[in-house]
C-alpha cells in the first residue's frame, strides 16, 4: 500500500473510514439536523418546509428498541424511505409511513459472516435497560449432517423483550438469522420460544438457537433461583 505517509506492505487492507451524512442540501431546503447529525424528518419523511423530503443517508429514523432519533446508514432503509417519501410527494398526501427501525446489518470478513440487530449488551447498558444476555452455539443444520457449520448467537434480553441480537457463523444462514430476530426485536422474548421454526436435518437443527434462547430464558424467568443458564 502507498500512502502519502509511506509505503506498506500487507496482507490485507480494511479500510474503517466511517461514513457521515451529505445533508448540505437539505440544509439548504430548510431542513434541520436532529441529534444524530442526519437530517430530522416525521415518519412520513417530511423535513419541515412544506414538500420537502429527505430520504437515505442523509435522514434520522426512529430507534425500535430506544425510541430515540438513529442514524443508520444502510441501502435496505434508504430504499424503504425512498419510497415513502416519493409516495407521500407524488400524492401529496401523508399515505404511507416509515416505521421504527432496529439496524439488522450483516457483514462478511474472510469466510466468517457477522451481523447483528438492535442493541449490544454494551449499549443495552449504557441505556439503563439492564440486559442479560445469553449465547447460543448451534449449527447450521443437524449436527450429525455432513458438513455442518457452527453458528453462535448472542441474544439481549431486557425488560422481558429482546433488546438485541448478534450472530456469527462460517455460513450465509447468518444474513437470514439476522433477519428473523429483528422481526423479534423489542417483542416479549418469550415468543422466541413459542415461534414456529422449520425443522429437517439439512436445513436446520431441531432446536432452532433462538428457540433455545427463549427457553432458557422462560426457565430463568420462571425458576429465578434456580441453576444459571449453561
Ligand atoms: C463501501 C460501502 C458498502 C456498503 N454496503 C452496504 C451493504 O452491503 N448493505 C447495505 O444495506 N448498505 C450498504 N452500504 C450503505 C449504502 O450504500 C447506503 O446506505 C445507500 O447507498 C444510501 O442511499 P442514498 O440514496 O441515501 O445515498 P447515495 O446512494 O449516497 O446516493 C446519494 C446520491 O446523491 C448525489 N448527490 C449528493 N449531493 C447532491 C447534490 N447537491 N445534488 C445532486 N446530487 C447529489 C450523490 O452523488 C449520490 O449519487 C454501503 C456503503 C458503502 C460506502
């Protein structure tokens, strides 16, 4: 790598820039800026000044676990805004909304995929939510199958609801766990035990990590004195 700073050599480049919101034309419609430093928009993705929208990176959103203005900068959200922006504009009505959203992300380094929805235990914390977390390793389809991938999931659990997930595994079934648990986010975690999973050896475990998420968590609920989750 050749840097003004000097040259490098290397196995691998991971560029970690950060990314901000390009809100100068919003700005320069007669938006605000919310604390997040995105533009701070209602649910119908109104800026303030009448007909004006502001949709995608450059927009807040509602957190679905806080409820506090986020910032989250993802393709999924900003193509979602865009349509209810370009709705409501187009028909110059309020007609749809954009709802709270809970940051389902996912992310590959080398062969393992990472992702992750809602909050962290860390941030569940610093919220005052007192979460407890449980980790779940399971596989990908019956551990007696060939070629069976481990998956580790770590759900957060606070108030009675499901705060938060994050999951990592050598297999793209990550990008769909993701996806599951943040139709769960800010439910009553025991739903996560009672929700209906599919089951056959090839396509799963018989006990889906989530479901056994929920059960240790109803037997701690339950049995609050009871032995501590394995
Ligand atoms: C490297 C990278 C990888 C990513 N991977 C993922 C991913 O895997 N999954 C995911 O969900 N998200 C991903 N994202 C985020 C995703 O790309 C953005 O959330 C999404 O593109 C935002 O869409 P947008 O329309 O709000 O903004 P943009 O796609 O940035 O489009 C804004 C456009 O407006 C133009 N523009 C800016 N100012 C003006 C102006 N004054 N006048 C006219 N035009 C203007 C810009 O040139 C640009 O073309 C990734 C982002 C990066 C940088």
């Amino acid at each position: 790598v050749v840097t003004d700073a000097g040259r490098y050599e290397v196995d691998a480049v991971v560029f970690a820039t950060g990314v901000k919101p390009n809100v100068d034309l919003a700005l320069r419609a007669g938006a605000k800026l919310g604390p997040t430093g995105a533009v701070a928009v209602n649910k119908y993705m109104e800026a303030g000044p009448p007909g004006v929208y502001v949709a995608g990176d450059a927009a807040e959103a509602v957190h679905k676990v806080t409820g506090e203005p986020a910032w989250i900068p993802l393709a999924t959200y900003a193509n979602k805004m865009g349509y209810v922006a370009g709705t409501n504009a187009a028909l110059d009505k309020r007609a749809v909304e954009f709802p709270p959203i809970a940051g389902a992300s996912v992310t590959k380094f080398g062969d393992l995929y990472v992702g992750a929805v809602g909050l962290t235990e860390t941030e569940a914390a610093r919220k005052g939510l007192s979460p407890t977390s449980y980790v779940i390793r399971s596989t990908d389809k019956a551990r007696y199958m060939k070629e069976t991938r481990e998956i580790a999931v770590k759900a957060v659990i606070g108030g009675g609801r499901l705060l938060g997930m994050q999951i990592a595994g050598h297999s793209a079934i990550v990008g769909a766990y993701v996806d599951l648990a943040a139709q769960f986010v800010g439910e009553p975690a025991e739903r996560l035990f009672y929700a209906e999973y599919s089951y056959m050896p090839f396509t799963a475990p018989p006990w889906h990590p989530f479901a056994v998420v929920g059960r240790l968590w109803l037997r701690n609920y339950h049995r609050p004195n009871g032995p501590p989750a394995p």
